[in-house]
C-alpha cells in the first residue's frame, strides 16, 4: 500500500468535501495509507484564528484519526532536516512537509505548483 503525506489543502478539500479534490485524488486517499502532519493542523488553526479558513467544529486531529489517517508529530529530526533541503521554497510549513515526507520515506501529494516545480523525488500531484 502507497503511504502519502497530504498537503494541507488537501486535507481541508478532504475535511469539507471540497470539489477541487476531484474524485482520483479522492479514490487514491480512499485506498492508500495517510499521514497528516502536525504542522498542516497546526497550518490549519492559524489561519482559522486569523479568520482566513473556517474549520468544521471538535478536534482536528480526532476527526483525522476517526477517517484512519496516521497523525505524525514534529520531531526534532524533521525541523534538523529542513536545515539541509537541497530546494529554494520559502514557506516555512511547506518545507517541513517536504522535510518530513524525505525523512519518513513518504510521498508528499499536493497541488501547489510552487512544490510541484521544484521537481523533487518523493512529491507527486494529487
């Protein structure tokens, strides 16, 4: 089984039946092993706090465990690893989610063309 670290938008499509997930992307989080970071909840409650993103009520991570994603804390190799990525993107969570998928050997799905056209192994279109 493919295990993917989701992109935190794609999280959110995922938590809000969002369209923009479209039905491959949702078919493949329907049969593959899937990790959400700390960092994307952590994203997520940012910017609901600011008022940018509203977010269904109760705990995040309660509801992502209850749909069997695997939660994966910030470790201290993980932020040690963003320190030596070989790539110029400048948002800090997006380079922990990068960091994270090299060090767990996971594939980090996303849309952001940002991530996407660094053209780095393990990140794929979701």
């Amino acid at each position: 089984m493919n295990r993917y670290l989701l992109d935190t938008h794609l999280i959110y499509w995922w938590m809000t039946a969002d369209a923009r997930l479209g039905q491959t992307t949702q078919g493949l989080i329907e049969t593959s092993g899937i990790v959400v970071s700390a960092a994307s909840v952590w994203e997520m409650v940012l910017k609901n706090v600011r008022g940018k993103l509203p977010l269904p009520q109760g705990a995040i991570t309660e509801q992502l465990a209850a749909q069997g994603f695997l939660l994966l804390p910030i470790l201290p190799r993980h932020i040690e690893a963003v320190r030596s990525l070989a790539c110029a993107h400048a948002d800090p969570f997006d380079r922990l989610l990068i960091a994270q998928a090299q060090d767990e050997r996971l594939t980090l799905l996303t849309r952001d063309a940002a991530i996407l056209g660094l053209r780095l192994d393990g990140v794929a279109s979701g």
